[in-house]
C-alpha cells in the first residue's frame, strides 16, 4: 500500500490516504454558521484525501466553545450546503464530525438552562466564555430517558449533514467529549444499564453510532476513538479497564459495517490499537499527532507498513492547503503558527502560501 493510492471508505472513493483530521477553529461566530471563509479554508484543502470537519454542535445545548459551527438552525445547513459544494467543486470529499460537547461548556456558551454529562460530575478548572474564564458548572447527569433523546438529536443532526452535501458523518466519541465521557469510569458512575462495567459504559457509544448508520447509512459513518488519552478529566489510567471498555465498544460495532474507524493515540501501532483495530475488521485511519507532529515519514511508513489504511494528520494540514502535493513532490512544509489556531479571521486560516507555479 501506499500513502499516494486510492482508498475505499464505506460508499466513498479517496484520491489518496492522507486524511485532515478534526480541528477546532472557531470561525463560525456567535451564531455558529459557517461563512465564505470557512468555505474557503476547507475548499483550499481538497487536495487531501479526505477532509474530516471541526466538531459541529447538534443542538444548542451541546455547543463546547464560542465560535464554533452547529447543524441545527436552516442558517447553519444551508452554511454548510456552501462548504461541501466548494470542496466538491475542487474535487474533494468531506465529512462532518458530529460532537456533542457534554460538560466541556458552560451555559453562557451553548444559552441553554443546563449542560449535561453522564454523571453530575464537573471539570476541575476554568472555561473560556464570552464573558471570561469561568468554573466549569457541575453538569445535569442525563435520565435514561434523556439518553434516547440525545442519541436522536445526533441522528436528526446526521440527516441534516447528509442533506446539506456532506459526504459522510464521523461520531465523536473522543477526545474528552460527551460520548467519551460515558466510557471512562472518572466521569461515568451511572448506576443504570449504562454505567459500572466496561460493556454498561460502552453501551451509549454503539447504540447511537448504530442509529445514525441506521438513519444514513453505515457506509457513510466513521467514529473517532482516544483511549487512555486523559484530556478534560476523562480519565482512563487502568490498562486492563481501557482495554475491556474499547473491546466492547469496537465489539458492538464491528458488525454495523461501518465506513472507517479511526484513533488517536500516541502508539498507534502499538498492542492496544491494532488490537482494536483486527477486531473492528474495517477501514483503519491512524492519528498519533494529539501530541506531536505527524510527519510525512511517519504517515508513509504507517501505510506502507500496514499499520494503518490512511492517516490523519492535523497541524500541517492547517498549514499546507497543498499538504499532499508537498509531500508527493517533497517540497517544503509552512510552518504551522499556533497562535492562530483559534481565531475569528482569515490569518493563520486561509492565508498560508500553496507551492509555486
């Protein structure tokens, strides 16, 4: 295999393997609609073989930061409906990251009465509002009940994806949001069929994963996985606790057909996650980069070598709308600026250099 090859994912055709992997960038404004330039900013990175959005809220409430994009509000799908026509125009393909942000908000962000979690448990530390730095609230632990509504206002959000052009949908179960909140044992200590065990904590995951592919169908859904990454107070320190959670959620997917599975975490090839990945059965994509760089070496190698079928990569994505056309040509690379990683404008967005003519 190589890096430069076509790849097969669910109902979609990828030029090539190299995969821009969800960004937050907070462009989209107080009411969460992407605009021309966010429009131009994926547009310019069609190249790629698959772009994977930022985060995108499905209701109000789920919203985690100022700035960023929702699919809720006819505005925000017909800014949407803009985004994927630019990138189809170039000839890319893109995929909308849903995620429900759970506890990491606070209600001066999403404007609703509550933020909720599994279990009414805060994070330690501060959130950026529009109004400052605050504590993060002690979040509203979701009813049983409650749960089918959320899983239902993901699926209504896939639709309007679909609807709006995108190509395929990714569910967000990583990274500390409220999917991954339900699987770690710090921020889940339910007492119903969805808390306790590994499978109990595993149980929400697959059940909403497996009423979206319902909804759209499974060869146009990928989910993205970060165990024992312990970010935002999600905390997943016992091995042999990680490792009996994420078989089970890999376990109760594995026969829905999904497009892609796709990790991150700092040993990509390592046991745990090519254990998890022989057990999915599907279309792998590999990200290390969280913590680090993911370089073209490394991305070449991980192809090359089987451990992963394409590779996502983050901060030289941001950097090279031509990512791929450097990397096939080994040109050099921009330098990616992190201090306009989150912004409103087009610096640091839209206004790195592509190759000569």
């Amino acid at each position: 295999m190589n890096l430069f090859s076509p790849l097969t994912v669910g109902d979609l055709t990828l030029a090539n393997r190299v995969v821009m992997a969800p960004l937050t960038r907070t462009r989209s404004g107080a009411e969460g609609i992407p605009g021309p330039l966010v429009a131009e900013h994926y547009a310019q990175r069609a190249g790629l073989g698959m772009i994977i959005t930022e985060g995108v809220y499905p209701t109000a409430e789920s919203r985690a930061y100022p700035g960023q994009p929702g699919i809720v509000t006819d505005a925000q799908v017909e800014g949407w409906r803009a985004v994927a026509d630019a990138v189809h125009a170039e000839g890319g393909v893109i995929v909308m990251q849903l995620m429900h942000g759970g506890r990491v908000s606070h209600t001066d962000i999403t404007g609703t009465a509550r933020i909720v979690a599994p279990s009414a448990i805060a994070i330690e530390g501060e959130v950026r509002t529009p109004a400052g730095k605050k504590p993060y609230p002690v979040p509203h632990a979701l009813t049983t009940e409650e749960l089918a509504e959320v899983r239902d206002d993901l699926v209504a959000a896939a639709q309007r994806a679909i609807g709006a052009g995108m190509d395929s949908v990714e569910v967000h179960s990583a990274n500390g949001y409220l999917l991954h909140q339900f699987l770690s044992p710090a921020s889940n200590r339910r007492t119903d069929a969805y808390g306790g065990s590994p499978e109990a904590r595993a149980k929400f995951v697959v059940e909403v994963t497996a009423a979206i592919a319902d909804a759209v169908g499974a060869g146009r859904v990928g989910i993205r996985l970060s165990p024992a990454h312990n970010i935002q107070d999600v905390l997943e320190t016992d091995d042999a606790d990680v490792k009996a959670t994420y078989e089970a959620v890999v376990n109760g997917l594995a026969p829905l057909g999904l497009a892609y599975l796709s990790v991150l975490h700092a040993e990509p090839t390592g046991d745990l996650v090519q254990s998890l990945r022989a057990d999915f059965g599907g279309t792998f994509i590999a990200n290390s980069g969280f913590g680090q760089l993911t370089t073209k070496d490394e991305a070449v190698e991980f192809v090359a070598n089987g451990s992963a079928d394409a590779v996502a990569v983050g901060r030289l994505a941001i950097a090279n709308p031509d990512l791929v056309e450097r990397w096939q040509g080994g040109h050099p690379e921009n330098e990616p600026n992190p201090l306009t990683f989150y912004g409103a404008g087009a610096e640091g967005y839209t206004d790195y250099p592509r190759l000569s003519a």
